[in-house]
C-alpha cells in the first residue's frame, strides 16, 4: 500500500460532515458518529486512494491524461501547485458549461488566446488603437484566467479528478454524459452514486486535500516516469533494429567477396594443373 493510515489520521481526512447534513449512501464509509459529527473509516479511505491512484498511474502510463477540477477556495492553490508539477490540466475558476460536451468549442476559445499571443510577437498587436489593445488585453487576461491551465489539452481527458462533487456536479454531469471515468474526493455529506472511484475522505481541509493530492500526484508521476522509459527502450531497439537491417547487406556483400575470392584461387590452381 502507498497509503499510511497514521498520514491520514494526522491530517484530518476522517472528519466528515455534520450527522443532520450526511447521505445515506456514504454509510459504507462511516466509521462512527462523534459529538454529532461522521467520523470516516479511514482504513477503507486507505483502500479506495490505493485502487485510485493505480488506476490513475494506468491511465497517464497509457499516454492519455487527468483533468483536476477543484474550484474551492481552500483547495485553488493546493491543486494548482501539485497538479501543475506533474504536468496535468486543471480548472480551478469556474467551470465553463460545456468545457467537456461542447469541447471543440472550448478549444476556439484556446486558440483565440494562442492567436492573441501570435500577434504580440509578431508586431500585429502594435497596429491596433489604444481602445482596441485595452479590449485584446482584457479577453485575454479573462481566457488566460478560465482556460490557461487547460491550454495543451487538445482532446477529451481520460479521467476527471473531482475536489467537492456537490459543488462541481456540473463537471461529473459532463463527464458521466461522454462515458468518462470519474475520480473524486467524496465527503460524508455527498451523493457517491455517479462517482467511479470515491474517495471517502475530508474535502473542507486544506491538509487534508494536500495529502490526497501527494498519493494521487505521486502515482501520477510514476506512471509517466515509466511511459518516458518505455519509449526510450523502444527508439533504442527500434535504432538496434535498423542498424541491424542496414548490416545485412554489409554483411552479404563481404560473404560474396570472399567467396568469389576462393573461386579465384581455385579456378587459379585448376588452371596451373591443367598447364
């Protein structure tokens, strides 16, 4: 197991919500009830991050990628930060209607950005009044603002990793709707139901988020770490392949030499006997 029980428990990750605001379909993972608060079984937390973030190291083993949406106030920077560093998009404003049913528009709104960026370059930008520089510089900072961190995802996300699925249903809704898995931190007061991996856990505290981010990003890391030496060992025996090709007729041409060299020699000793 990549997950420490005694981690968890430092961090919080086993206080759930209210008694009077829970679901009943979180009840699995409820160990107990104390001063009218849900108190998480954090040994089945520890199972379910597991299955998780093997699943997430598959899925970025495969080439494909993780959309994060976390758009609360204490889990904005804590995901920016971790998600960033292992190279995977994230939506942490407001998650645009759309963003995954009605992606291609999504990713106009990406080039539009790309094509602003283009004609800072290339003196374009220069041309334009003051009023009209203002406007470009005011779409552009709103872009970059809502889709700067998704900027190189140019298809549909194999996965979405959910902070909160009460206040980013929006997001499941989209995802469940194009059959795409989702992965999510589930509090004691969430509907588990559209949720493929839920993680039973604290999605309110800040350290808490943190430490499941570690496991999940750590897992991440890996599984792109082995993509990286699995392509490496292909160009290599893909270069060991083609040399190996390019020798062939090397290799025959020398054979042919020498045995045209023996001929030679004995049609040479045939001649002299014969004389």
């Amino acid at each position: 197991m990549r997950t420490d029980f005694n981690t968890l428990l430092e961090a919080g990750v086993h206080f759930g919500h209210l008694k009077r605001k829970w679901n009943p379909k979180m009840a699995p993972y409820i160990f107990m009830e104390k001063n009218g608060i849900h108190i998480i079984d954090l040994h089945k937390t520890a199972i379910k991050l597991d299955e998780a973030a093997a699943a997430l190291k598959q899925i970025v083993k495969s080439g494909r990628r993780v959309l994060f949406v976390a758009t609360k106030k204490q889990a904005k920077e804590i995901v920016a930060e971790k998600v960033a560093a292992v190279g995977m998009p994230y939506v942490t404003e407001r998650w645009a209607g759309g963003m995954l049913t009605n992606f291609p528009t999504i990713r106009k709104s990406v080039k539009k950005m790309a094509t602003i960026d283009k004609m800072t370059n290339d003196g374009t930008y220069d041309n334009f009044s003051k009023r009209e520089k203002l406007q470009i510089a005011r779409q552009r900072a709103k872009l970059e603002k809502n889709l700067g961190s998704i900027a190189d995802l140019n298809r549909l996300p194999a996965a979405l990793f959910v902070i909160d699925v009460q206040k980013e249903q929006n997001a499941v809704k989209e995802a469940k709707r194009l059959s795409i898995p989702v992965f999510a931190m589930v509090d004691t007061c969430c509907d588990p139901t559209d949720i493929d991996y839920v993680i039973p856990a604290n999605d309110d505290a800040a350290k808490s988020i943190a430490t499941i981010l570690d496991v999940v990003c750590g897992a991440i890391a890996e599984g792109a770490e082995e993509r990286k030496l699995e392509k490496e060992k292909e160009a290599q025996e893909a270069e060991v392949a083609e040399n190996a090709k390019q020798a062939k007729p090397r290799i025959k041409k020398a054979v042919k030499a020498a045995v045209d060299a023996e001929e030679a020699i004995v049609a040479e000793v045939v001649a002299a006997t014969e004389e």
